[in-house]
C-alpha cells in the first residue's frame, strides 16, 4: 500500500496524498464500526415483525376461513369482481350444455340474451377493462353492462336445463 502511495505522491503531490490516506483512515475506521449495522437491522426488525405477524395471523385466518366455509374474507372486499369471477365460467358452461330456452324465446334470442349476459360478468370480472377506454367508450361500455345485468335478473329463475 505504502509503495502505491510513494508513486501517486510523484504524481498527485504530497498533499494529496495526505488528504487521501486520512480519508482511506477514516474509511477503514467506519467499515470496522458495525454499530450503524446494528442499529439498522433493529430498527428494521422492529417495523416488520408487527406486520410479518399480521400477515401469518391472516394468512391462517383466511386458512381456516376457507376450510370451514369454502370462503374468507378477503372475498367480500371486491364481492362484484369476485361474484362475476364465480358467475363467467358458469354462464359459459351453461350455455354449451343448455338443451331448451325459455318458451317465450327462440332458441337465437335464448343465446343473444345468454352473450349479453357473458359479456358483463366478463367486464366485470376484469378489474382493468375501462383503462384503454375514452369517456363515451365507458358510457357506452357501461351502458352494455348494466344491460347485461339486468337481463340476468330478469331470466334468473330460467338458467337450468
């Protein structure tokens, strides 16, 4: 080291070269106190250990919440996206499986009202779906969905087969 230093004090001037050693000093010096290590991993363990605890308390929570019910909580946050996620598939699949129609239908207006229906539950089921949209994009959007849902109410009681 003292060698390196003999030949940037040729080249950089001894003042330099005293400044830089104090602070290569200085350096060290900090490198070795591993206080601020310390300190920091503390205080780092003392903000997570509250919330890593609440996370595994929910985690379990939710566990059991699931097992005993088949649900948990964290489904009533979004109960309109999680409703529409559950109705989607189960629309789709009716309407592969649907061998009749209401008697008041024909079998193309049974399937028109059956595609409205699908397509709400699949805006709805996509959290995002109005992000690419401008506002009369989403009026009409919206429009169509709320149509769609009100033709699910209206034919309730006539999805079986």
């Amino acid at each position: 080291m003292t060698h390196k230093l003999r030949e940037l004090d040729v080249k950089m001037g001894p003042d330099r070269v005293a400044k830089a050693e104090d602070r290569a000093k200085e350096m060290t010096e900090q490198l070795d106190n591993t206080d601020w290590i310390e300190k920091a991993a503390e205080e780092f363990e003392k903000a997570w250990k509250p919330k890593r605890f609440y996370r595994t308390r929910r985690f379990f929570r939710f566990l059991w919440q699931r097992l005993t019910r088949g649900w948990d909580d964290k489904d009533t946050w979004g109960l309109d996206h999680t409703l529409a996620g559950m109705i989607l598939p189960r629309l789709c699949r009716f309407k592969e499986l649907t061998n009749g129609f209401p008697i008041s239908l024909t079998k193309a207006k049974w399937d028109e009202k059956l595609d409205e229906m699908i397509y709400s539950f699949e805006m709805l089921s996509d959290y995002f779906w109005d992000d690419e949209m401008d506002i009369e994009e989403r009026k009409e959007t919206r429009k169509r969905i709320n149509k769609g849902l009100r033709t699910f109410a209206n034919w309730y009681s006539a999805l079986w087969w």
